[in-house]
C-alpha cells in the first residue's frame, strides 16, 4: 500500500513537473550504479522541489533523510507519502539526536539492501546558486553502510540541480548526475575513520561541484547570477558553465514589450483569486527557498478548480465565451510569469 502511495505521488509531482517547469534536462543519467547501495547527494536550493526532482527522475523507490524540524507541519503526510525519514540536528535538542541511531540503523540495512537513501550532503536549505560547505554525514554513513556490508558496493552519487530561477515557474532545469564514488576504493585501514570520512567528504565536494553551473561563490557573484538570470533555455549545460565563468559585467534583464506588460497584467487580473491565495500563503513563510513548492501546489490544485469555476460561470452566457475565456486566462497566465522570469533575482 505504502508502495502504492510513493508512485501515485510521485506521478503527481512530474505532473506538476510538466506544466510548472520549462523543461527538465538530465545529464550522465548513465552514470548510475547499475547495482548496489547508492547514496544520492543533491546540492539543496529549492525547498521541497529538490528531493521530488530527483525522486521523479530516479524511477526507483528512494528513501530521503529530511530535517526533523519540516514534520508535524502541514507538509507532514506528503513527506511520509514520499518516504521520507527525519534526521535530527543539534538545534532539534540535544535530547532528540538519540533518535538518529535507528534512523542510521535503518539507512545501513537499506544500502546494505542496494537500495537508494538519498542525502542532503550540504545539511541545510539556501538560495545559492554555488555549492555550500558540505557537512560529514553522508561520508559517513557511506563508510559505516560499507563496514557494515562489506560485500555489498556502496557507492555515492554526486548530483547538480541547477535551476535558471528556483522562484518562479517557467524555469527550466539541468539536473546532471557525477561520477560515482565506490566507497570500497576509499577504504583504508592506514588511516583513521576521521580521515576516511574527511577524504570522502573532499573527494564528494569536488564532484558535486562539477554537476553545477556556479560551482564556487566569488567577487562576480551577481554578474554570474544575472548571467544565469537571462538564459534562454536552450543553452547546453556545459555552455552555460562556461559563461558564468567568463561573465565579467552585470548583465541587464531586457524590458518587458507592451504586449507583454498588457496581457501579463490581464494574467493577473483573470487569475486573482488564485494569485491572491497563494500571495497570502507565501506571507506566512518567512524562507524564500519553500516559494516555488507553495507556487507549485497552489498552482496544481488551485488553478483548474479555479478554471473549472469560470467555465461554469461564464457557460450561462454561452458556451464559447466560457471556453475563450479559460483560454484567455491560460494565456494571459503564461505570459505574466514568463514576465516574472525576466526579473532579476540572485
């Protein structure tokens, strides 16, 4: 039943995929260990999106560690739904990291199973299009998973998820998985477990940062940002690295045509209730990393229903007024947030 669940999700979400995103391309999707206990390790920009981008894509059933603080809330029967367990830190309470014994239990007997656990490596959420310091615990419970299944291959997989715009819809995407790490080559006995999880860790970090356009932050942090801000889309992953990399100015955002400004405004106006709605959730979420999950859902679920409404309404005039009508505001929809990609935000 449980099984049931994940897929039916997860068939929801690359739904909602398909209309709220541009396009998704992958790269080295090939890659992935055929066999074996795989620790999947996505850089962590874009809230609740980042796991389910990677869930969707993957095709088998993963088993993602979540931030403990995120359950008990309203998201709380989605990430059950999702197979998702929490993982406690030290701002949780001191008391609570006692939980993560079993929950590390559970990890070791899952990739000891070759099934795939995945990880948040850099430990916490942001808005950074460069990658974080990464902390140790997914180097860790590889080594110790690989300890403890010593005739098992663990591996872990670095991936990128690089999004033109991690606020708005109409983004489009380049998730690019790295070259694997067997964790049997890295085993040695020479040397502590502190520094077999700190090479681990350093090799991970070095990977991980080749699955991202904007690998590192430097001094032309905004003049990189602006660059990514005025992609088109069609850009190759690796065209696109080496543009933020010789950026050298501030790139401008073109100005919206007349058209644009006319028919993005009419987009507001026919869809209202529902941007209003969704306006007045996002007020109540202090993160801007959970602003494209609360924009997805309430597009998702709020958006036909409010579509559905208008055909009823307007049908009693006739027919196909109501139907011209939807299409308008479908149209006038797309538009305005196609508008809202064209402005800068780093």
């Amino acid at each position: 039943m449980r099984k049931s669940i994940y897929i039916f999700m997860r068939s929801i979400m690359q739904f909602g995929f398909y209309f709220y995103f541009k396009k998704i391309t992958v790269y080295g999707k090939d890659k992935i260990p055929k066999n074996g206990g795989i620790i999947l390790s996505p850089n962590h920009q874009n809230g609740i999106i980042d796991p389910f981008i990677v869930g969707v894509n993957f095709g088998r059933t993963i088993t993602s560690l979540t931030r403990a603080d995120v359950f008990g809330g309203s998201f709380h029967w989605l990430f059950t739904a999702m197979n998702m367990i929490p993982v406690y830190r030290i701002r949780d309470g001191y008391a609570s990291l006692k939980n993560n014994n079993s929950i590390f239990e559970k990890c070791y007997e899952l990739l000891g199973k070759g099934n795939p656990v995945q990880v948040f490596s850099e430990g916490k959420q942001h808005e950074n299009y460069f990658l974080m310091p990464i902390s140790k615990g997914s180097s860790r419970l590889a080594l110790t998973a690989q300890k403890k299944n010593p005739k098992q291959n663990i591996y872990i997989l670095p991936i990128g998820i690089n999004y033109s715009n991690r606020r708005n819809p109409l983004s489009f995407i380049h998730l690019v998985y790295g070259e694997p790490i067997l964790v049997k080559d890295h085993l040695d006995e020479s040397l502590s477990e502190v520094k077999q999880i700190n090479n681990l860790r350093d090799l991970l970090c070095d990977r991980m940062k080749k699955c991202l356009w904007l690998p590192n932050k430097s001094e032309g942090y905004l003049n990189q940002c602006s660059v990514i801000n005025n992609l088109k889309g069609n850009e190759s992953f690796n065209e696109i690295r080496d543009r933020v990399k010789e950026s050298k100015e501030f790139k401008i955002s073109r100005s919206l045509t007349l058209l644009e400004k006319i028919f993005g405004s009419l987009g507001y106006i026919l869809n209202a209730p529902v941007l209003l709605i969704t306006k007045s959730i996002l007020s109540k979420f202090e993160d801007i990393v959970y602003y494209s999950t609360i924009k997805l859902y309430c597009g998702l679920f709020l958006l036909p229903l409010w579509w559905l409404f208008m055909l009823f309404i307007i049908s009693f005039i006739g027919l196909k007024y109501a139907i011209l009508s939807v299409f308008i505001a479908i149209f006038c929809l797309y538009i305005r947030q196609n508008n809202q990609n064209i402005i800068f935000n780093k």
